[in-house]
C-alpha cells in the first residue's frame, strides 16, 4: 500500500498519561529526533510535583507538549494538533485543549469501565459519539506491544512499560523523525539490563512497523529543517544552559566555581549538572538546608572561588539573610532562582514569576541586589555569564531569575565560541592600597574603585591583606566595625550607588513598522509569548512594539525614555503585576498590567486578543479627543 506523504510547516504534540507511562522519556526523545533533523522547537514539560501521583487519576496526568517547524517559532503552542493519550485520564485532561478537527491516539487497552469510572466518564467517550469532531485513532498500544515483546526475556509488567517506545516509534513514522539516535539511547540508558535494552528497541520499531503497514494511518507528514545560522546546534533545556554558563563564566574568569545548594524543584537539574564536571573546576555541596546551602557559597566567595547557590521562591525565603550579608560584605555571588508558584511550597512543578519583588527587595535594610532574568531555555546560558560578570565586576551578589518554564523547557542552542565570551576579571588585591600621613602602605578592604565603586577583593591568607569581616556596619575605606551615624548614612548610599551604577546595555524595542502607539513590555519567560503575540498581531495589519527586560535592576538608563515614546504600555506578567508596579513607581508612567497566575505559560493567541484590544481601544480614546 502506497501511502500519502504530506508537507506541512508546523506541528503541535502532546504525549500524555500516568506520570508512570514514561511521557516526559517519550517527549524527550521525540524532541532529541527532532532537534536532529533540524526543525526549529520549543517544549513543555507538564507533571505533577508527586513522585508517583495516583495513577488513572486527574491529579496524576503528566504530559509532554512538543511545537516544531520548518521556521522561527517561539512558543511551545497553544494547543496541540495531536494528543496522545495513553488512558482516559490523559484524554479527560487534555481534550479541552485539542481544537475541533485534531488528532487524538488513544491507548484503548486503557479504557475500561473501572478507568472511566475514576475519572468521572459516565460512558465510553470513544462509543459515545464525543469524540466525533476530531481524527481519532484507536491503537491498543499495550496488548500489541506486549504481543511484540512475547518472545523477550522480560516480565509482562516491563512489557508493557515498553508501550511508551511503542507510541514514539508510532509518532516518530508519523512525522518521519529520524530513528538511529533513539535507539542507540535506549541501548546505552539500559547497557546493564540488555534485555529490557532490547525489548524497549524492539517495541520502538515495532511501534514504527505499525504506522507504515497499518491501514488506519494513510498519511504520513512531513516538516522540513528550519533554515538557521551556520554554526554547531544541540537542544538544550534551561537548567542544562544555565549550568554551561556558569561553568563557561568560571573558565573566563579563571575563577574556580562553587555551588552550595539544597534540592528544590525545579532547580535541582542545576545542581545534578554541575556535579559531573569536576574536570571543570566545579566542586558542589549538597548541604542539609537552604541556610547550609548559601552560607557556603558565600564562604566560598570569601576564599576567593565563584560562590554560587540554586534554589526556588520557597529556599529564596531562608536565604534572606545572607544576602544580606553579601550585600554587606560586597563580594561576588550568583543567587539563581527558579522560580515556582508560590506562596509557601505552592505549586512545585508548575512555573511562575513571582518572587521580582522578593529579590528586590525581600531583606531587612536597604540591601540592593542586582537582578538579570533569561528569556528563553538556550538565552540562560548567556544570562548566567552576565549574572557572574556583574558579580564579579561590581563586588555584589547577584539574582538570576529563571522560572520552571525555562528549566524543564528545550529549544536548539548555537553553541558559542569561547573566544566570544566576555572577559570577566577578578582583579584580586595584591597588596597595600592605601599611604597613611606617616608614609606607611597599608590594606583598606573598603577602598573603592572610582569607576565601579566596588572594593578590594582579597583572599584569606595573603600578606599583608588582613581585614575584619562580618555583617556589622563597617567603616568607610578602613573596614573597621563603626556605628556612626553619617558613616552608616554614606555606606548604604554607596552601596545603592554602586548597584544603581552597573553597566547594562540599553533595552531594544522590536518595532518594524515605526508607527506603533502600544509598547508591549515584558520580562523572563513571557518572551515567547508575547513576541509570538506581537507577530500575529503585524500579520493582522497593525502596529505593535515589543520589549523585553533582561536586567530589572537596575533598568537599561534608555527605559524611561522609552517608555514615553508610546501611548500605551501593557506588561503581561505571570504574577499580579510585580513589573508593573515597579514600572509605575519609577517612570510614573500609567502602565496596563495582564496578569495570570495559573501555573502555565501564557498563550500567544489570548495575548493577542489583549494587544489588540489595547490597540482598538487607544484609537478610540484618539478619535474621541480629536472630537472625530
């Protein structure tokens, strides 16, 4: 039987079903095959914070949702082209999502009366007639794949966990993704069990046999590579980008790197990553709390290493007071958070990006920090080096802001030249820096340099560079414990000065027609969306600028400008309008906040409905003050 291949330009999939069926496995190698093949991509990863949720349950859905393209694309999409359901808990969770007229694969073997039952179906939605307005394809994935396997030296229950490889070899037919790494994966993950190794193998080809000897499936599809820069490509998740950088960071400054660090989801990738690179430099430390964790990257700092510590909204609560402290001591120190739904433990697994007032100002005192956020999966690695210059340059600790959004997400990374990463010089003290009226040389740990304001850095032990440390006052130039009163007065203005003073590159605005009246400005995550938002709302034949703040403190010095270029600003944020806030106390400026705390990235056609909305409404109020 010949079958049909079709060209399309883009799809969307979402593999879902028990966090035990092996989803995120599944979505993680179908992306790797992907990325492969060079189809530009983005993903999200979608599991609940249980280690193993309930199975057959609602709460206990884990899914994959997988945007890849023959051209530029930003998000992971807003709803799938094709579910992928392994039980009917999957197709509960998920159905709402798929647009009438999508592709659903049920795994019908899953779909019994005591499955249903559990879930709320009051009768079979593949009998009923609900599913009518979709293409659905009823494929019992685990009687045939423990049918495949009857001959493997496996138990039945490991057959039939081989069903996700069965489903991705199906998946991978589909939509012609190539098939060598995949195996070669399966073959290495399981070297130790060589039968489990071959019976996931023979599954995945078997699952591949199915779609092209199957008559159910009469059409294949096919993407074409997005056309990219020249250069070296691999898919990369944030958290993966964010460690290379701070390892890239530790090799440009010659520094070696540190992390003290307590798991936390979902920054605990960060931590696991940078264990495998001792031949880097790299030492971590798994301490037995947060305090533990921070106390000893800033220790660390002290002895002249790049001190650095991951955590989430929850861990950034217990280490208040040594930032504090850093603050105080002006040394370097990467604080990265991810950030998570919040408040307390919240939402663990699910993304959010409300803790920029907590870094901003969650201390006692005035105890400025430096704030740099990524925008994408691939752009955490050159901001965790922008996070480790400043550190290092101006003497502060310093907040990454990323969020589960971009830790668990992927997307192709052009692998950079380290010839290209900026210089990051330490600049350690060497010896005196200070004559006295008699003559003598003395150490002054406080003396400043003019330029960046940032003071000595002199590692313990050095002759001659003795010097007081601790989180009491210290006296301006000398170090010494002081409770003057003008001299308190003169080191917190320093200390905000020098923040205030940190060189960023000015914000570019993405405005391609010249005429837009409405700024779209956003920060961390909400990139994607919004430039895909940005994008549909120029193909509807209106102006629309887009901007996007990578450091939010301090701002780029041409922000308030402009801001005052446009005639209306909306911030869409993932908390209750933090930037806003900030935005409206610095610039006065009458900013419209969209605001959405669901746990989920926001989608790029709904900010598209408020962009517009925004723009009608503005032509409006124009037309009414001109008296038209």
């Amino acid at each position: 039987m010949t079958k049909q291949v079709e060209k399309v330009d883009r799809v969307i999939i979402r593999f879902a079903g028990d966090s035990g069926d092996g989803m995120q496995l599944t979505g993680d190698r179908f992306t790797s095959e992907t990325a492969a093949f060079g189809n530009d991509l983005s993903t999200l990863p979608d599991f609940p914070a249980e280690i193993r949720a309930p199975a057959g349950t609602l709460p206990g859905v884990s899914a994959f949702q997988l945007h890849f393209a023959d051209h530029d694309i930003l998000t992971p999409g807003d709803a799938p082209d094709v579910l992928v359901a392994m039980n009917p808990a999957a197709l509960k969770a998920n159905l709402k999502d798929v647009p009438r007229g999508g592709t659903i694969i049920v795994n019908t073997d899953e779909f019994t009366p005591r499955a249903l039952t559990k879930v709320g179906y009051a009768a079979d939605p593949l009998e009923d007639g609900s599913l009518d307005g979709y293409k659905v394809h009823k494929v019992a994935l685990t009687t045939q794949t423990v049918k495949v396997l009857e001959g493997h030296d496996i138990s039945r229950k490991d057959a039939e966990r081989a069903k996700n490889m069965y489903s991705l070899g199906l998946l991978s037919w589909l939509y012609h993704r190539p098939t060598e790494a995949t195996v070669a994966f399966l073959e290495k993950k399981f070297a130790k069990k060589p039968a489990i190794a071959a019976a996931n193998v023979a599954a995945f080809r078997a699952g591949w046999n199915y779609g092209e000897t199957t008559e159910d499936f009469v059409v294949s599809y096919e993407i074409a590579p997005a056309p990219m820069p020249k250069g070296t490509y691999r898919n990369i998740h944030g958290n993966l980008a964010l460690a290379y950088g701070l390892i890239a960071a530790s090799h440009s400054s010659g520094l070696p790197l540190f992390l003290g660090a307590y798991p936390i989801t979902p920054a605990s990738d960060i931590l696991h990553e940078l264990s495998k690179h001792k031949n880097h430099g790299v030492r971590t430390f798994q301490a037995e709390d947060e305090i533990a964790g921070i106390g000893a990257a800033l220790g660390a700092s002290f002895g002249g290493s790049l001190g650095v510590t991951t955590t989430s909204g929850p861990g950034i609560a217990l280490k208040g007071e040594t930032i504090g402290l850093a603050v105080s001591l002006e040394l370097p120190l990467v604080i990265c958070d991810i950030q998570r739904g919040g408040p307390s433990t919240g939402l663990p697994t699910k993304t959010e990006q409300s803790d920029l007032l907590l870094a901003m100002f969650g201390r006692n005192g005035e105890a400025p920090v430096p704030i740099v956020a990524p925008r994408s999966p691939a752009d955490c690695f050159d901001a965790a080096v922008e996070a480790v210059r400043i550190a290092v340059t101006y003497r502060t600790p310093v907040f990454l802001l990323s969020d589960g959004y971009l830790a668990n997400g992927s997307e192709p990374w052009h692998i950079p030249d380290v010839a290209d990463l900026p210089e990051i010089a330490p600049n350690f003290a060497a010896g005196p820096n200070k004559v006295l009226e008699d003559g003598s040389e003395v150490f002054w740990p406080f003396l400043r340099d003019p330029q960046t304001l940032a003071r000595p850095w002199a590692i313990p032990g050095t002759p001659g560079l003795e010097h007081r440390i601790g989180g009491i006052e210290k006296q301006d130039g000398t170090g010494n414990i002081s409770y003057d009163p003008a001299n308190h007065d003169l080191m917190v203005r320093t200390r905000a000065a020098k923040v205030a003073g940190i060189d960023v590159p000015d914000l570019e605005v993405d405005d391609p027609s010249g005429e837009a009246k409405v700024l779209v400005l956003g920060w961390g995550s909400t990139y994607g969306p919004i430039q895909a938002a940005c994008r549909q709302v120029r193909r509807g034949g209106q102006a629309v600028a887009h901007a996007h703040l990578r450091h939010l403190n301090p701002f780029p010095e041409n922000l308030g400008r402009i801001l005052r270029e446009y005639d209306r600003v909306l911030i869409p944020e993932m908390n209750l309008g933090q930037l806003s806030m900030l935005i409206r106390a610095r610039y006065l400026v009458d900013a419209v906040g969209y605001n959405q705390v669901r746990g989920l990235p926001f989608k790029a056609a709904e900010l598209a409905g408020v962009i517009k909305n925004l723009i009608g409404s503005d032509a409006v109020a124009q037309e009414e003050k001109a008296g038209v």
